[in-house]
C-alpha cells in the first residue's frame, strides 16, 4: 500500500494532490489509522505517514489528515507552546496559506487575519509580494512559508515585509535551508526544468539559501532570532511528530 501511495505521490504534481486531497483525505486517514505517529495539528494518529518531495523522496513525512510536512508540524508546535498566536489579539498577514493552517487560523476569534498571493484562487486579497497594497506598519504578525526562494528580488521583497509589520511585530520566513552552505547560490542562466529542479529543490525555486539567509534578513533592519525548536524537544517527541531535527524556524522582529 505504501508503495502505491509512493508512486502516486511521485508523479502527482503538488497543487492537484492538494485538490484530490479534498476526498482523498479521508480514505488515507482510514487506511493508515493507528499510534505510532501523531500530527499535532489535528491531534490524529497514524501508524505512518506518507512518502512526499520532489525527485528524492523522504518516507514518513506527509500527514494523511491534514497534508502537513515536518516544518508546519514544527511551526505549529512553536506557535501553540511558545507563543500568544493562538490566544492574544492581534493582526495577521499571511502569505501563500498552507492548507494545513489556513481554516484553522480563520477561525481564531482573536485574530484579524488576512491571507495574500499572487495568484492563488482562496487568498483574500491577490498581491505582488515586491509592492504589497498595504500601509506602513500595518501587521503585528507576519507568515510568509517558502516563498522568498522563489521570489528573483527576494531583497525588495523582505523590504516590503519590513514596511508593513508594525514595529514591534514579529514574522517567521521559513524557507528550503542547506545549512551546509556558507552562501546563497543562484544561477538564472540554469533554464532547464529538470536540472533546476536537482540543484534547486524544485524548477520553480530560483536560489537555495545558505546560513547567509539570517544576515539578508538583519540587512534589511529585522532582528532575527535562529530558532532550532526540535532542540527543546525531546527524541520521543520528535519521533512521534515526525520532525526534521535540526531545522530552523527563522523568527524576525521589527
């Protein structure tokens, strides 16, 4: 069965498995019913998750129920456990909305919160992130999850999220990291899909982002704490949510 479920995953492309998902969901959280895995972000229990990703494949990682990876498990956990996301009053823009989080945050009474894209059909309001329509120091919070890596002026784009977070307010800008890498590393003249996709991560990604991603972002004025969350917590707990130890939650403040 998971050998299936592999080679669906494999040559399904992500926005049309997130639209099957919507009757496929449950039919997965059926079939892989059980309790060695937990997805904290509905509280269900799995006896596996899915294989996901792009060319090379990581096992257990896909949550059946909500469609969740390692880093919005990770979020979500920081979120719940360390901050007031979930409680205090505040005004949220987020980016891109994973599906995962997106009906779960509009339901938080205590949130004005207010989705954007480019092009997506459910953000509430269609916006280039490079000339974003919103006045200065407008958002106490700001979520913007694997999306600069595919932005070509990534610096006018952080720019733009430092104008409109109110000072005070603070972000997570999560992105694909080989912390491996001292530097960034771009290279527009590399045009063919399938080789932008092995050295990228993915075709439409534009750079991979190396430990230099913290100081693009302190460049720009944000205070930038480098978040390693799986550290707090323990390997039991890692295990149980399946979480990419080491991972880091880059959290900026203004």
């Amino acid at each position: 069965m998971k050998k299936i479920f592999k080679i669906i995953l494999n040559t399904i492309p992500r926005p049309l498995l997130i639209r099957l998902s919507y009757w496929a969901r449950p039919i997965l959280a059926w079939v892989l019913k059980g309790h060695n895995y937990t997805d904290p972000i509905d509280g269900k229990s799995f006896k596996s998750f899915l294989p996901y990703g792009y060319g090379q494949q990581r096992d257990n990682v896909l949550s059946p129920s909500t469609l969740s990876l390692e880093r919005h498990r990770l979020l979500w956990l920081y979120l719940k456990n360390d901050t007031d996301f979930f409680t205090a009053e505040k005004k949220v823009l987020h980016f891109a909305p994973e599906q995962c989080f997106l009906k779960r945050f509009k339901n938080l009474k205590n949130l004005e919160y207010t989705t954007t894209d480019l092009r997506s059909p459910i953000a509430d309001v269609k916006a280039d992130i490079c000339n974003l329509p919103f006045k200065d120091n407008s958002f106490d919070i700001i979520l913007c999850n694997h999306v600069l890596e595919h932005i070509p002026n990534d610096d006018k784009a952080m720019q733009e999220l430092y104008r409109v977070m109110k000072p005070g307010g603070y972000g997570i800008f999560q992105i694909p990291q080989d912390l491996e890498r001292a530097e960034t590393f771009e290279d527009n003249s590399i045009t063919d899909r399938a080789e932008r996709a092995k050295i990228f991560g993915q075709y439409d990604h534009v750079r991979v982002y190396g430990r230099d991603y913290f100081a693009k972002l302190r460049n720009i004025g944000f205070r930038v704490e480098e978040v390693d969350y799986t550290a707090k917590l323990s390997a039991e707990a890692i295990k149980k949510y399946c979480l990419a130890p080491g991972e880091i939650i880059p959290v900026v403040y203004k």
